[in-house]
C-alpha cells in the first residue's frame, strides 16, 4: 500500500465540496436554488444576468466533482477489505458512484450550456435548467444506495477489531435513507419537496456532505491503522 495516495484520494472528497459550494453559492449565486415556480422568462434573465459567472463556476465545479470519484475509489478499497473475498458491495457502490457525481457533472453541463448561449429563446434555456436541477435531486437515489451499499459492507465486517466503527456503517444507512425524499421532486413546483425544499435539497445536502466528511475520517482511520499495523487490516480468510 502507498498511504500518500490512499491519503489522497480519501481526502479527495474534500475538495470536492468545496469547490461546488464555493462556486454553486458564491460564484453562480445559485443556491439557494432557482424556484421551480419560475417562469422561463425569469429563468432566462437569471442566466442572462449571471452567465459569466455561471460559466466561470461551472468550470470550477468541473474540475471539483471529478474528486468525487477517486473519493469513491479510496471508499471501496476498504469496505472491500470489511467485506473479504467476494465483495460485491463495494462494486456495487462504485457503479452508483458513477452515477451519483456523475449526476453532478451532467447537471453542471446544463447550465453552463445554458448560460453560454443565453441569447437562445426562453423555453430552451429554461429546458436546460429544469434538467440541470433534475440531474442534481434526482440521482441522489444512487447516492443513497451507495451510501446503503456502503454501510451494508461496513457491517459485514465480522473482525473482532473491524476495519471501520461500526456506527460508521449505521450512520451510511441512514445517509442513503435521508436522501429518498429528492424522489418525490418530479411532482412539486413549491413546498418541501420541490426542488428548493427542505426535504428534496436541503435535508440531502446536509446529510451528503456530512457523508463525505464522515466516510474521509473513516478511511484516513483505516489507513493509519494499517500504516501502523498491516495485520489489522487483513482481509478475511476465504
């Protein structure tokens, strides 16, 4: 094992939200975001008044979410030492991983498309935007498998001393299964479940980014540990 290159991309992650919280809140000025409510022609002179500072933040975000997956990477590579020969979790939640920021990048692709061309007619700029946001919400139904998946390999770990705490795979399940609610977002235009809501943006951005941050401590733990002391992090015995 190279532990600088496990530490980098556990903590991968990091630069992740930082990036897209810098550039969503303060460059693009779109979170909180556009009310679904709107009409296209106010979505239109919002990308028209803010589109180089759209583009500029999603070329920041771009570069951001592609941490995401490395940040996957150095997950699965210990969960898959929790689980033992076979682990099919952590393929699982690879394949979510793909979809899950990858979600984010296409939503990214929208709106920068959207704000590149703001001279197009309203409804085509406002098409892009209800897509980005749609790409935003609604994958987080594979974030929250990944985050089950996650978990599920985490308690599977039969050691005496286990790879990660055990409350780290709990705390997963509940990640995933606090993310549901962005589901129900294809049917609301206000309220909670819309896409501004609480309970399909806001309680999932809280509790995504808490993921990240719980699962980077969780991995740089385990690398420690096996910096320290190979053995403990052996795989189990077929």
């Amino acid at each position: 094992m190279n532990p600088t290159i496990h530490r980098f991309c556990a903590w991968s992650g990091v630069p992740f939200i930082l990036l897209f919280t810098v550039a969503m809140i303060f460059i693009a000025h779109m979170v909180p975001p556009l009310p679904p409510s709107w009409t296209s022609m106010q979505v239109l002179d919002f990308y028209r008044t803010h589109s180089l500072a759209i583009r500029a933040a999603t070329a920041i975000m771009m570069m951001g979410t592609a941490f995401g997956f490395s940040w996957s990477a150095s997950v699965a590579v210990w969960t898959a030492k929790a689980e033992g020969a076979m682990p099919v979790l952590s393929f699982g939640q690879l394949v979510c991983a793909a979809w899950s920021f990858g979600g984010v990048y296409n939503a990214i692709v929208d709106f920068s498309s959207a704000a590149f061309r703001s001279d197009r007619p309203e409804q085509i700029v406002s098409s892009l935007n209800d897509h980005g946001w749609y790409w935003i919400v609604m994958p987080g139904s594979c974030a929250e498998l990944q985050c089950i998946m996650i978990g599920l390999a985490i308690l599977s770990d039969k050691r005496t001393d286990p790879i990660f705490p055990r409350w780290v795979g709990y705390f997963n399940i509940w990640a995933g299964l606090l993310q549901i609610p962005g589901a129900m977002m294809p049917f609301f235009k206000t309220g909670p479940f819309a896409w501004d809501g609480l309970f399909a943006f806001w309680m999932p951005l809280v509790v995504f980014s808490l993921w990240i941050y719980v699962d980077t401590w969780a991995v740089l733990r385990a690398i420690r540990r096996e910096a320290a002391a190979p053995a403990l992090a052996a795989p189990l015995a077929a």
